[in-house]
C-alpha cells in the first residue's frame, strides 16, 4: 500500500506535547486513529502468527521439503509477509506472538527490527502482542515489549495507563472509528483487545502454559463496558454493542471444542496447546458480549475456527519459517474485514458482517476457507 493510500485509510492526528522548558519547542507525536475505509465501508486486518524469525539469512527453516531446505531462510518469512501485504492491502497487521524465537535469536532487538521490518516499511499500521518464546533471547517480556512499542508506525502499547497492577506486557484496546465525515467519525464500530496471554505457569502445582489472569480480565471488562457507553451515547447513539475482535497468543481451553463437524479449518495436531487451567477469559468474554471472535496462534499446525455460545475461536496457522510445521502444508496468514452497513440516508453505518479467510505462502497465494464470523442481522438480540 502506498503511502497516499495508507493516508486515507487512517486519519494522521497531530498531538503536540508542551515540554519542559520555554526553551523546547513542542514535540510533536503521530498519533493514528484506526478508522473504516469510506469507499468501500471496510476494515480489513491481517493476522500473523508464530513468525518465530532469529538472526536472518543465517537461519534455516524447519519442516520444508528436502530441497527446499538448501534455499531457506528467515528471509521467505519476510518475503511472504511482504507478499501478502500487497496483495490484501490490509488496513492493520497483527503479530499474535513467538514473533522472534528467542533461543536462536542472538540479539532481541536487532531480530525484532529484521522481522517487523515490511510492517514498518508498509507504512499500515501495526500491533503485536507475546507468545511464549520472545523473552528468550536478550530481552526480558517488558524489555521486548518496550522495544516493539519504539518502532515505527505501531500501535502497540506496554499497559494501558489509569491502572495500577496489570499482569503481563502488551495488554491493550484499539478502537476502529467510523468513515471520515459520517456521524460515527467519532465512534468506536469494532473494538480491537489485545492481550499477553503469558509464557509459562509460575505456580508450582499448574503444569504448562500461561493464561489470562483476572487483573487482565478486569481491565478487558472495565474497557468492554467504557466502549459500549460511548456506543450508545450521544451524539449519535446506537444500539446495543460495537462488535469486538481479540487478538493473543496462545489458545483458550475452550478451543478444544471442536471437531471437523464444526470447524472450518484444519487441526493437524491432536492436543489443543492451552494451558492446563481454565482462567475464565472465555466466559469473561462471553458476558461482556462484544467480543465476536478470538484469534491466536502458537499451534502452528491448527489453522481452524469454531464458534461457541456466539464466539468464533480462530487459528491463523503458522507463519514462519523457523518454526515447527509441515513440509508440502504451506505457512499461512489469517485476514479478517469488517464491513459496514449502509443507511437509510445513504451514509455509512455500523457493522454489518465480520469476514475471514487465510492466505497460503504458495505462487498464487491462494485464499481458502472463507467464512462469515458474524453478521448483524444473524444476532438481533445483541445489536
Ligand atoms: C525461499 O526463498 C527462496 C529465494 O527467494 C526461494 O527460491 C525458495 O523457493 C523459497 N522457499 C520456500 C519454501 O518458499
Ligand atoms: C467529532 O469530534 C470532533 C473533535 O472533538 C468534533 O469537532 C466533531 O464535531 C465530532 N463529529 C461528530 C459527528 O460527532
Ligand atoms: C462439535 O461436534 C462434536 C461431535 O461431533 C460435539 O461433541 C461438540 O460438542 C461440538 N462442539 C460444538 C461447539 O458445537
């Protein structure tokens, strides 16, 4: 997407800063608001998962066919992601975490600017959460946080500010307006939460993974309820709820669910990798009633979306190179495009459907399993 382009999908709000001293001139910081495309009505977000990316050329892939090992490299991730950039022009991209593979990465950061580096170069926004294997190179999970948060042209955040104890790094909302000039210009009409779902149980008595904790949990609820006020408050007031989105890393127990009776997908690996205790988060989500569909990664060989009691649990699939796959099954990427409703008066609404679909790293990078995760007019009571 080019840079006039990538104007118009976001507004470029300038906030200036007073600083210290009469002296200092004011800085200036770019702050952009997400918002709905006008001509087309749309917000289209591109999920990657699980890049795993290390120290460059020097890194060879895991699980690719015998002769493709000899020419492969961190570089075909980033060569995918650039290719898939241009090709869905999406108005975000999203990093759901493992986006450096720490124990091969000889420096955290270095590696963090090489596989960030098509986003930033993208000019689209972009914002990335942790896995469980980007602490494990030079960086601690604040320090690697920290880091991600300096780079260009992202939206990510550490935590946000006004609360005192959040557990983890990278604990966050984004809100998608409406189209420039519309009634909603001012309005959230998808809520975008991010979560750090953590690397490992600290607690003895739990084996495995991380999960969600209830401080986060809070946070999610406190800023669900904000949102839906301001969705109905004047001016312009709407009805009901802003769909939600919310993006981590590793899986919810609540994703073994399925079955191939009611996925849409593949699940190429028999244990769904959660952790082994139940934090609630699905429930959380499930009262709050904003939350849509939840999209992660970390099960590189599950690429598939179920709903449950109104939620759509979603894999994007394996992304990167340097990371466990499945020689012949292609690395993916998940997108995902809310579209808009069209008034009575003839402007733009709220809402109207959430689409999804994945992109596979082949020649043509062909789009499979195209999906409706939600549409308004399927769910009346909430809207
Ligand atoms: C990796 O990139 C190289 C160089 O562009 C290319 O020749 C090779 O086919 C790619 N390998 C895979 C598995 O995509
Ligand atoms: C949106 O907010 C701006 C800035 O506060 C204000 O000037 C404008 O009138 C608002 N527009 C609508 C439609 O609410
Ligand atoms: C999916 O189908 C299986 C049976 O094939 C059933 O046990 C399971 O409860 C279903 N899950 C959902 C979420 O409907």
């Amino acid at each position: 997407m080019g840079a006039a382009a990538a104007a118009a999908a976001v507004a470029v709000v300038l906030v200036a800063f007073l600083c210290c001293g009469a002296a200092q001139v004011q800085q200036q910081q770019r702050q952009r608001q997400l918002r709905f495309d006008g001509r087309r009505g749309e917000f289209r977000v591109l999920q990657v998962a699980d890049m795993h990316f290390a120290d460059g050329k020097t890194t060879p892939c895991e699980d690719v066919l015998p002769q493709q090992m000899a020419a492969c490299s961190d570089l075909n991730t980033t060569a995918f992601i650039r290719r898939v950039i241009l090709a869905e022009k999406p108005d975000l991209i999203v990093f759901t975490g493992d986006n450096i593979f720490g124990f091969d990465a000889t420096d955290a950061a270095a590696s963090m600017n090489a596989a960030f580096a098509p986003a930033v170069a993208s000019n689209i926004p972009w914002a990335a959460v942790l896995g469980n294997h980007d602490q494990e190179s030079t960086l601690s999970r604040q320090g690697v946080m920290k880091h991600i948060v300096g780079m260009k042209n992202t939206l990510s955040q550490v935590n946000p500010t006004g609360v005192h104890v959040i557990d983890g790094y990278g604990n966050y909302n984004l809100e998608v307006h409406g189209v420039q000039g519309s009634n909603l210009v001012n309005k959230s009409l998808l809520n975008l939460y991010f979560l750090d779902s953590g690397d490992y149980s600290t607690v003895p008595s739990i084996p495995g993974y991380g999960w969600i904790k209830p401080s986060q949990q809070l946070w999610f609820q406190h800023t669900s309820s904000k949102l839906k006020r301001s969705y109905t408050n004047k001016p312009h007031p709407q009805k009901g709820q802003a769909p939600g989105l919310a993006y981590f890393h590793i899986p919810l127990p609540e994703y073994s669910s399925f079955d191939s009776s009611n996925f849409t997908g593949e699940k190429l690996e028999g244990a769904i990798s959660s952790p082994t205790a139940n934090s609630g988060f699905f429930t959380t989500m499930v009262e709050s009633g904003d939350v849509k569909a939840v999209f992660t990664g970390h099960d590189h060989l599950n690429d598939f979306c179920g709903e449950l009691t109104g939620i759509h649990l979603c894999y994007a699939g394996g992304f990167g190179y340097h990371a466990y796959g499945k020689a012949g099954w292609s690395r993916r990427a998940r997108m995902v495009v809310a579209s808009l409703e069209k008034t009575d008066k003839g402007s733009w609404g709220g809402v109207k459907s959430i689409k999804t679909w994945k992109r596979l790293d082949d020649e043509h990078l062909t789009a499979i399993d195209g999906q409706v995760l939600w549409s308004k007019s399927f769910s009346r009571k909430g809207m």
